[in-house]
C-alpha cells in the first residue's frame, strides 16, 4: 500500500464518534457514565454490540473460552497471524465511558476505514475486547487477557468470586450461552497474533499539561495487588481496658502506619493505594475482631517492585498488637517495556498529525501489559480532562481521540501488510 500512512486522514470522524456514543448508551448512568461491570447483562450487551458492527461490515465474530470477542476483517492470507487492536468493555462501578471503551472503539474506526476506502491488506485484522480488565467485579483483572497470553491459568481466573459470592465461572458461562445464542463463533484456543496496539486514556496529566492529543506509550509499570488481615478479638468498647484489648482496627492502623513508612520514595515513582478497608463485626461499641484492607503498589522497576514485597512479608510477621496478621498476594503483573520496533512506527505515524509527540510510561496497567508476552505490543495515550477516569466525570475532546485514532489506523496499515 503506498500512502499507507495517510490513510488516516480518511477516517470518519463523525462516525467514530457516533460509535463512542452508541456504546455509551450500554449501561449508561444518569447523568452521565457508566456501569458495565465484567461479565453482568451490561458488559454482555456491549460484547454483542460489538459483535453486531462487526458482521455489519462483512466481518466475522468470535469468541474464546474466556469470552473475549474478536470481530476478524481477513487477510489477503489467510495463514498469517492476525494484527490485534483492542481494549476492553468492562468498567468500574461508577465509570466514565471512554476507558477501555474507546480503544475498541478506536479498533472499530480502523477497521471501518479499512473497509469504506476498500483497503485490502495482508495480516487479518482482528478488534478485541478483552474480559474483565478493570478487575472491579472479579479479582484480579485483566482476566481475559492475561489467560490469552499464558499469564494466568484459567482455574485460577474460573474461581473468583464477586461480592455476592457469584463464580467467575458462572457468570462466564452465562456470557458464552448469550453469545453462542447470537452466533459468534467459536475458537477456543488462544493464538499469538501478529502484533497488539491499545489505544487508552492517559488516566493521567502529562498530555493534558503538554497540550498533546496523542502520546506514545513506552512500557507499563508492574503492579503487586495485596489483601492483608488483622485477627483480634472483638469485645465491649466500654468495659475492656485499653491495654487488655486486641484492637483489629489499632493493629491494622499501625501497620499501615508501617507500611506507609516503607514506601516512602523520594523521586515519587512509586503508588501505594489503600484502596478497601473493612472491619468486622463493624459496630460502634464492638472492639475490631476483624481488619481487612488492600494494597496496590506500583512501580517501573521490577527490583524495586520486589524489594518492597520482601519488606511487606517482613512486616505483617513483626508484633501487631497481639494480632493475628496474614499477607495475600492476589495479583503480581511484572513492568513491561514496549519493542522500539513498534515505538518506532508509532511516533513515524503521529509526526503527520502532532509534531514532537511525547513518549510516557503507563501508571495504569492495560491488558497490553500481558500481550506483550505473546507478541510485539504497544500503546497511544489520548488525554482526559484532569487526568480523571473511573469516574462518571472523565472526559476527553472528540478533537484528540479523532488525532490518535487516525495514528492507531496509519499505524495498523503499516504492519498489517
Ligand atoms: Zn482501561
């Protein structure tokens, strides 16, 4: 294809945006975001929505044995790995609707130029929406992703629970009866495409602050996922002596205190999030029996990630108050730094529409993080007003999202073939 690159300029942007809308509209909140939580009849619903563009461009629909739906634009070989572009359609409780959403919408966009300027290429094209990323629902996330790349096994993923005690494998079973019902097709077995690209909001404040629609994204930091508890035991809040007591909530205090205290980063790299605190039998004159709470910590450098491991072990072993205290490591996703390859022709296809694009580590993880396991992978970053998401009020300019996907489609035409 000569000009390839260009074939940017091509896309409808009106059209994408329309699309950005129409998925909205799939779970929405009032006034504004959205609910589509991994796997419940809202996540189901935008699988078949994306199912349904798909077929309406000739395109055939799949899906696999975690319910990650690829809709497949073929090749002019057919043997050839596909080139996967993708994100997910999960989102957090109260969300905004680009996160996650607009990669696949994005993918979408490529793949509709592709066909309105009847562009014919070698690799097939596949759009992917991933399953359960945001992790909100079942723990950890990025559940479809990680099993397609060989990350995690799928018992492990299978026996997660959500907050009402339902299994993951319950309600994966339920999405794959709703799509086998609409027809998709399915293929079980994971594969190693060709490449992988995501398009992502930046979740951040580097491109907003540099006044840049687009960035390139160079890797993605690791990220520990913790859940620790503090056995005490409970009693009345006014007859128990203060030094007679084992105070859950006291133990689980100075211990974060602890924590906290280790983290400490000079350069502020590093996250530490204490995201969950619970306790138990939670009651306004009942001492703490129970404390419960995560951790999220993240960082770029996989020595530092395991340092601070090796310190948070230590420490749940030292005296907590006569406590009981155990440390669960619920998830470990290693930093990953992106091919120059792929950066290469990234930033060679956003110099047509933003000159001197930045190149930015991602804070949040992405299910790039576990395709570029399997194949050369890589991210463009749009901004979002304020750097918010997993809010309602998370915003992005039509504007921006129209710049970076038209790189992601002069992207994916350049190594499609
Ligand atoms: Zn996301």
């Amino acid at each position: 294809m000569n000009d390839s690159r260009r074939l940017g300029d091509c896309l409808d942007g009106q059209r994408f945006w329309e699309d950005v809308q129409s998925l909205a509209s799939i779970g929405a909140l009032h006034p504004k975001g959205i609910r589509r939580l991994a796997l419940d009849a809202q996540d189901n619903q935008a699988r078949l929505w994306l199912a349904e563009q798909g077929r309406a461009l000739g395109c055939e629909a799949y899906y696999d044995d975690l319910g990650n739906v690829f809709i497949r634009r073929a090749g002019k070989d057919s043997s050839r790995a596909p080139f996967l572009i993708g994100s997910h359609l999960d989102s957090q409780p109260q969300a905004g609707i680009h996160d996650g959403a607009l990669g696949v919408v994005a993918g979408l966009a490529v793949l509709r130029t592709l066909h309105d300027q009847g562009i014919d290429h070698l690799h097939p094209l596949e759009v992917v929406a991933w399953t359960n990323e945001e992790g909100a629902r079942f723990v950890p996330g990025a559940s479809g992703s990680s099993w397609f790349a060989g990350q995690r096994d799928y018992h492990e993923i299978a026996s997660s629970l959500d907050d009402s005690s339902i299994r993951f494998s319950d309600a994966l079973a339920d999405c794959l009866d709703l799509l086998k019902e609409h027809g998709l097709t399915y293929r079980p077995k994971p594969f190693t495409p060709h490449a992988f690209l995501e398009l992502h909001i930046e979740q951040g404040p580097v491109l907003e602050t540099l006044g840049k629609p687009v960035g390139v994204v160079s890797g993605i930091q690791g990220v520990n996922w913790y859940e620790i508890e503090v056995k005490g035991q409970a009693n009345h809040a006014g007859t128990t002596p203060l030094q007679a007591r084992r105070d859950a909530f006291d133990s689980a205090h100075d211990l974060v205190s602890a924590l906290k205290a280790a983290v400490f980063d000079q350069d502020d790299d590093l996250r530490f999030t204490i995201g969950k605190f619970s306790v138990w039998p939670d009651s306004v004159n009942t001492i703490a029996q129970r404390a419960t709470f995560t951790i999220d910590l993240r960082h770029p450098s996989q020595t530092v990630l395991d340092a601070l491991d090796a310190r948070f072990h230590d420490l749940t072993k030292c005296q907590w108050g006569g406590c009981d205290v155990t440390l669960k490591v619920t998830s470990r996703v290693a930093p990953v730094a992106f091919p120059d390859s792929l950066l290469d022709v990234l930033h060679e296809c956003a110099r047509h529409y933003c000159p001197d694009t930045p190149e930015l580590v991602s804070g949040a993880f992405h299910d790039a993080i576990h395709l570029a396991h399997v194949c050369p992978t890589a991210m463009l970053f749009t901004p979002c007003r304020q750097g918010l998401s997993h809010h309602p009020d998370e915003h992005i300019e039509r504007e921006d999202a129209e710049v970076a996907a038209r790189v992601l489609t002069d992207a994916a035409t350049s190594l499609l073939g």
